[in-house]
C-alpha cells in the first residue's frame, strides 16, 4: 500500500489545502493508497464532511520552531510508514536528512510560479519600515537580490526532492533554462490545479464584479483594485463590487476603500457560500503582483464568469487565454488600462459576454479533479516502484 503524507501549516486554508482534499478523495477510490495530512492548525469548521473516510490529520509543531517540526514529522514517517512525503511551497528543516534516514521519497510541490519567493522576501524586509531604510532599502530596493534569493531556495529544493512539481510547462521551461537543466533528464513534472466542473452554471448574471481571495496585501495586492473602481465607479453606475476573504490585511484595505470614498463597495469577509456569488457575479477580478495557478478564476469560469487579470504569470495567460476566447489580460500593472479593460467587459452585449461564459466553461473540463489526480497518481505510482525497486536492490 501506498502512504503518502502532505504537510500544510493551516488545514485546511486555501487553494493550496483544497488540492490536497481533491487528490485525497480520489485517491481514496483505490484500495492502494492512505493519505495523511500533517499540519500545525486544524481548523475543524472547514473540514469536508466525510474526511476521516479519505484522510488522517496528525498535529505537528509550528514552523516557527523548525528543528522540533522535522523531528516530529520523522517520527510521523517512521510511525505512519510513509513512502511519500509531498512539501507544500517550502522544505522542511534538514529534509536532506530526513529522506537519508527514512527513505522516504519527498516531493516540492510548487503552487505558485516560478521563482514567487522573491516577492515574499521584499514583503518581509519592508515590514518594519525604519529596518527597511537602515539595512535593506540600498540593497533590495531594485529585486535582484530578492530574487538571486529566490533563485538558490528553488535550486536547493530542487536538489533535495526526488519530484518538483510546476503548475505550467512555461514554468518548467523557465526553470530549465535558468538552471541549464537537461530537458529530458530532470526530476520536474507539470500537474495543473484542478477544478470541478459545475453541472448547472448559471449564465444570466447580475451587475456584480467579485474578488475572491486572501487579503494579503502584498500577493494580492488589493489596493490596486480598490484604485480601479475608483476610476470606473461612477460610469458604472449599476455595478457593484463585492470582496470576498480575510486576512491580515482586511482592516487597512477597508480604512482604503473608506479613504478613496468608494460606493457600491461590499466586503464580505470568509464566507462558506462562495458558490452562491460566482453564480451570481458576471466578471471575477484579479489585480495579484504574483500568482501559481489562480484557483479564483477557474473557479470562476466553471461558474461562467468573466476573468479579468494582469498578465503577470504564465498560470495566468494559461487559465485566461491570451487571445481573449476565456478571459482577459491587461499589462501588468496598468491600473488605467485595467479600468477600459473592466469597462469595455461591462458594456459588451449578452450574448459577447455569452459566448466567453461558455468557451471558460469548456476550458476548465481540461482539469477536471479526476484527470489532474490522475496525474498525481501517476507520479506517486513511479516514486513508489522506485522506492521499492531500491529496498530490493
């Protein structure tokens, strides 16, 4: 039997977390396999009804005190007899160790695009803004060493895992080609996020622009679109916008919309029946500095909504369409282009608006939880013969 571990920091939380039940639950369709979550958080009031069929949650330390989180997750690999330990986003302390140890086979998963980190370094030298100007601001302030960073975390974490999981081919070639890496002699594999296809999506809608995500300001970076519907507020008098999600930063980006006197503007905070507002919206919008595989608008285009983006990641031309058939693109970070954009999506007839629904809709039946599980089954199966053929040998 296969046993296969995912560590998360919170379950579930996000995107990230909702993969992890996708591929558990269907997994859990085949006698062979035993999935396991270990986490530093249970949050039990958003775990899917039924998980202790599919899936067994272990508690393990913060990430904060690192050396004790390895330790426990060792002792859970020995205990738990694990053949498969799939990171989320960042190794574990000493995980060279760790596989040494146990011959556990350890997976990176990558959710976001390549390279993200350098944007969750500059967020934490400008934290304290008197540090910032002291110690980092010469140093930092152009990105290049952000992401000369970023770039030595992605090669170690490549080096230490036995499979690098990328969310787009664009990615993986990126990756080759920064790292002059064979192109068929690698340990990279490509596994899109998956999406449910929705079996009745609704397709007439109501005058309702939705976001959707963490309110994590410097990801997310919500501000800009908060800036936008302040160009376009006035000529869209029938509209409103409807902000979705928590976080962090959910108070300043309130006190924002109040600074900039926003009208027809709703913040809804986490919610249990996002299902209900996509039915509802008729364009969903992101104005993210960075983003993997943005699960906000293919959840949207299963719901026939219209996508609205910058073109800041290959994820994201890859889920909108460059071409415009599913969705659409801005140039990054062009508010005043992201406003025409948003206006000429609003003032489109029905049956414009109709067709991109549908064209997003038949878009997303190419990720489907059943097809992109596959592909983890696929990658869990040959890590699992290699294990096995190196304990006979």
């Amino acid at each position: 039997m296969e046993r296969i571990a995912f560590i998360h920091n919170s379950f579930p939380a996000g995107g990230a977390e909702r993969i992890t039940v996708d591929i558990a639950r269907h997994l859990s369709t085949f006698s062979a396999y035993r999935m396991f979550v270990y986490t530093s958080r249970i949050k039990k009031e958003l775990l899917p009804e039924g998980y202790e069929n599919f899936m067994t949650i272990r508690l393990i330390p913060s990430q904060a005190i690192q050396s004790k989180r390895s330790k426990t997750v060792e002792q859970y690999i020995v205990e738990d007899k694990i053949n498969i330990l799939v990171q989320i986003g960042k190794s574990l302390y000493d995980i060279e160790g760790i596989k040494k140890r146990t011959a556990c086979k350890i997976v990176l998963a990558c959710h976001g695009e390549v390279f993200w980190q350098r944007y969750n370094i500059m967020h934490n030298r400008q934290k304290n803004r008197l540090l910032w100007y002291l110690l980092y601001k010469r140093a930092y302030s152009n990105g290049n060493l952000a992401l000369k960073m970023a770039k030595e975390r992605s090669l170690k974490q490549y080096q230490s895992c036995d499979a690098y999981t990328l969310l787009c081919d664009d990615y993986r070639n990126e990756f080759i080609k920064v790292f002059n890496l064979e192109p068929e002699n690698n340990h990279l594999y490509v596994i899109p996020n998956p999406e449910y296809p929705v079996d009745d999506p609704q397709l007439q809608k109501e005058k309702l622009i939705l976001f959707v995500g963490r309110f994590e300001n410097w990801s997310k970076r919500i501000d800009r679109l908060l800036r936008i519907w302040a160009r376009v507020q006035n000529k869209l008098p029938d509209y409103r916008l409807v902000l979705l999600g928590d976080g962090a930063d959910f108070k300043a980006m309130r006190q924002l919309s109040e600074d900039l006197k926003l009208q027809r503007i709703s913040f809804e905070g986490r919610r249990n029946d996002v299902e209900s507002f996509y039915r509802r919206a008729s364009v969903v919008v992101l104005t993210s500095q960075t983003e993997g595989w943005p699960l906000a608008l293919t959840e949207a285009q299963a719901q026939g909504c219209i996508g609205l983006a910058f073109d800041s990641t290959a994820g994201i031309r890859e889920v909108l369409s460059p071409d415009g058939s599913c969705g659409f693109l801005v140039p990054s970070f062009d508010e005043s282009a992201y406003a025409d954009k948003l206006l000429e999506i609003c003032s489109m007839s029905e049956d414009e608006q109709l067709a991109i629904r549908k064209r997003g809709i038949v878009k997303r039946l190419a990720y489907t939880p059943t097809i992109v599980a596959g592909k983890w089954k696929e990658l869990f199966d040959k890590l699992y013969q290699e294990q096995n053929n190196g304990k006979t040998a």
